[in-house]
C-alpha cells in the first residue's frame, strides 16, 4: 500500500503545473542553455511555476498562497565567478496585491543560489535548485520598515513550459 501511494504521489507531483499568472505579450519559451555553463547553472535555464505562502517573522499571515512563475530565459558568464540571469518573474492576483511581472536579471552565485534584488518595495527573492533539478525552491523576504514587521514567503516551483 505505501508503495502505491509513493508512485501515486511522485507521478501528481510528476505532471506540469498550469501557469496562472500574467506574462508579457510574445513570451516564448527559453531556448536550450549555452553548453558551456556549468550543468547546475544551466539546469535553472527554464519556465518554473507554483506558489508561495506569505509569512511574517512572527508567524503565519493571513492564508496567502500567491500563483508564482520564473522564466529563465538565459544565463551567461558574470563577473567574479559569477553567471548572469535574464528572467521574467510573474506574480498572481493575493489579498496584498494585484498580479503582475517584471523584466529582470539576477545573479547566480557560486553557490548556485538565484539572487533578484531589490525590487521596488525592497524585497528580495533567492531561488535554490532541488537535487533533482526539478523543483525551485524560493524565498521572498521585505525588511521591515515605517512600522511594518519583516515579510518572508516561501515558495515551491515546478518545472513546466508555457502553454
């Protein structure tokens, strides 16, 4: 029986998730990486989609689970052992705002961590490679400020395509 369960579990967690989040008119998706990138950079060359819930330091707030999706689209050679990556990220409609995506780029650093920052209310987003390179694990923080308490949300993406 737990077998059965397992198999069923890896194969719902196996499909794509639909993306339900605005995207730019004309996006297309990534072409293949650069051969050249190191194979865990060039894993993170793709159409990633999921949600995230929104956290405060002191706990839950509210019941936040925002559609999330990050195209990377390419990634090249930076500065100081570093790769450069240009990516739109899109966000979903969530009781704190409305949906919406930016063009941007972020750095992958030697750790392979994906670092955009800072956005226009000073959050940012790190992105971590599961082990499996099929999973995106993302994290949002917002320093507090003009009274607010910090904000972190975290969030799980999949690996999909674009319809």
């Amino acid at each position: 029986m737990v077998a059965s369960c397992t198999a069923l579990l890896l194969t719902s967690c196996a499909s794509q998730p639909p993306i339900k989040t605005p995207l730019p008119y004309g996006i297309t998706n990534p072409s293949p990486p650069e051969p050249n990138l190191p194979a865990p950079v060039a894993a993170l060359v793709g159409v990633w989609a999921g949600t995230w819930g929104t956290y405060r330091t002191t706990g839950f707030m509210g019941s936040s689970n925002a559609d999330l999706t990050l195209i990377i689209d390419r990634v090249f050679p930076g500065a100081s052992d570093s790769f450069v990556a240009v990516l739109t990220y899109s966000w979903g409609e969530s009781w704190a705002r409305k949906g919406g995506y930016v063009r941007t780029i972020g750095v992958i650093g030697q750790d392979g961590v994906l670092r955009l920052e800072p956005f226009s209310d000073g959050g940012t987003i790190t992105a971590m490679l599961s082990e499996n390179q099929q999973v995106l694990h993302t994290e949002y923080q917002v320093v507090g400020g003009g009274g607010s308490l910090p904000i972190r949300s975290r969030g799980t993406l999949w690996r999909t395509k674009l319809p």
